[in-house]
C-alpha cells in the first residue's frame, strides 16, 4: 500500500502538492487528529486527510473527527440560510 501511495503522490494530475502535503503534516503533527475538524476547508480539507492517511490515523478517530467537521459545517449553512 505505500509503494501505491509513493506511486500516486509522484504522478502529474494529483490533487495535493508536495508544499501542500508538507504543509498539511505538519499541521497534523503540531495539532494532531483534531484539526481533521478543518477537513471542509477549501484549500487544506484535501491535504489534511491525505496526511492522516499517510501518518496512519485510525480510522475511527478519522472518521469521527471529518463527520463532526462536515455535520457542523453544513448545520451552519442551514441556519444562514433564509
């Protein structure tokens, strides 16, 4: 799985780039797995779940952080909603 993931990461067409994927681990490594709260985000959503792909989260705590993330994410966009 990480020669497929090594394999992945260096072709064209990826959507996360290598600034990025640094950037986004170590955000991961300096605030752990709750800033996968920050998963919605526009700009860092796709780097921050690809680094804790790669850092090895489980996947309970992935799961449980990127639903709480989502789900208050679109709560606010009903409640500004007319």
């Amino acid at each position: 799985m990480a020669a497929f993931s090594f394999v992945l990461r260096t072709a064209a067409g990826f959507p996360v780039s290598a600034t990025a994927r640094k950037r986004a681990e170590a955000l991961f490594r300096r605030y752990g797995q709750p800033v996968l709260l920050f998963s919605w985000l526009p700009v860092v959503g796709d780097p921050l779940t690809l680094a804790a792909g790669l850092l090895r989260t489980p996947l309970t705590l992935f799961l449980i952080f990127v639903t709480i993330g989502k789900a208050a994410r679109y709560a606010i966009v009903l409640w500004l909603m007319p």
